[in-house]
C-alpha cells in the first residue's frame, strides 16, 4: 500500500505543478496574443479559459497515472491472485490489449468535469483576485482576502462541477469498463 500512496503523492504534485505552471502559460497567451488589439480576451474570460485548458491538459498527460492508481488500490483489494505487479506492468498489459484507447479508457468523461471544474476554480479565483486587488493596487490583496477568496471559490466550483461527477453513473452504457464512463 505504501507503493500507491508514493504514486499518489507524486502524481498530485506532478499535477499541481503542471496545471499552475500551464494555466499561467495559456493566460499569457490569451492575454498577450498575435492580436490586432494587443490581446486576444481580458479578464474572466481569459482566466476561465486558461484554467479549463490548463485542467484539460494536465488531465490528458497524468491520466495514465490516475487510471493506474485507480486500477492498482482495487487489484490490492483482491481476495484471489493479483492481476497487475505494478504501475509498469498494468500500463504495458492494458497497452497489449487494448492499445492506446484502453489506456486513455474513460478519459472524455473526466474531460467533462474537468473543462466546468478548473474553468470555474482558475477563472473564479483570478478574476476575484483581480477585482479585489484593484481596490488595494499599490498594496496588493492581504493574505485573509486571498484566503477567503480561495474557500469560496474552491466550494463552489467543487459543488458546481459535482453532477458532472457523479451524473454520469446513471447514464452509463452496459458494456462501460467503469461505472460513470462510457467506451471510448
């Protein structure tokens, strides 16, 4: 157990990581564009855009890693014979037998959840950030502002995007992998 709780950890920082430094990226983008105006969107809509491309892509990169800690804690559970020896051995096994599609199985729905949660948590807390820094420009936002900004924000993008999550269970097909997935 203590192998899955080290992927886990690893694989949440790697995440952490590449959504911060991927979202900053995309918001330069979007902000600083080729345009003929100087940008290509300012404000909310930039920084909810850049927070749904950020989630989406960092999704699209650490999903192996989600699938296969998801995968590896049931295999652990089993009362019979393990089916996977580890990370290694679960991707290349799923790779055998379903090639490139049953190792990215389920992804378009977490895309789905993804696109409404990070767009929300990103957007949210940056356009608030800015509003309320405007207020103190020349001091910046103090760290309570920051904080209570962050809680209410990370509530309500989790409560928003929650039927994303949960909704698809009852939708799902009868041949699905997983429950709330679809075969892709």
């Amino acid at each position: 157990m203590g192998v899955l709780n080290a992927l886990k950890a690893k694989q949440n920082l790697l995440s952490i990581c590449l959504v911060l430094l991927l979202q900053d990226l995309y918001e330069n983008i979007l902000r600083n564009g080729n345009h003929q105006n100087g940008s290509i969107l300012s404000g909310a809509p930039a920084n909810s855009i850049a927070g749904a491309a950020a989630g989406c892509t960092t999704l699209i990169l650490i999903y192996t890693l989600e699938i296969a800690h998801t995968r590896l804690t049931a295999d652990i559970g089993r009362a019979d014979v393990r089916q996977f020896r580890g990370i290694f051995h679960f991707l290349t096994t799923i790779y055998n037998k379903d090639g490139i599609r049953g190792v990215y199985r389920g992804l378009p729905a977490f895309l789905h959840g993804m696109v409404v949660h990070r767009s929300l948590y990103f957007g949210g807390f940056d356009t608030l950030k800015e509003i309320l820094s405007g207020e103190a420009a020349e001091h910046g936002l103090a760290p309570w502002k920051r904080w209570v900004v962050a809680q209410a924000v990370t509530a309500s993008a989790g409560l928003m995007s929650y039927p994303l999550d949960s909704g698809y269970s009852s939708k799902a097909d009868d041949d699905a992998i997983w429950p709330g997935t679809t075969n892709v």
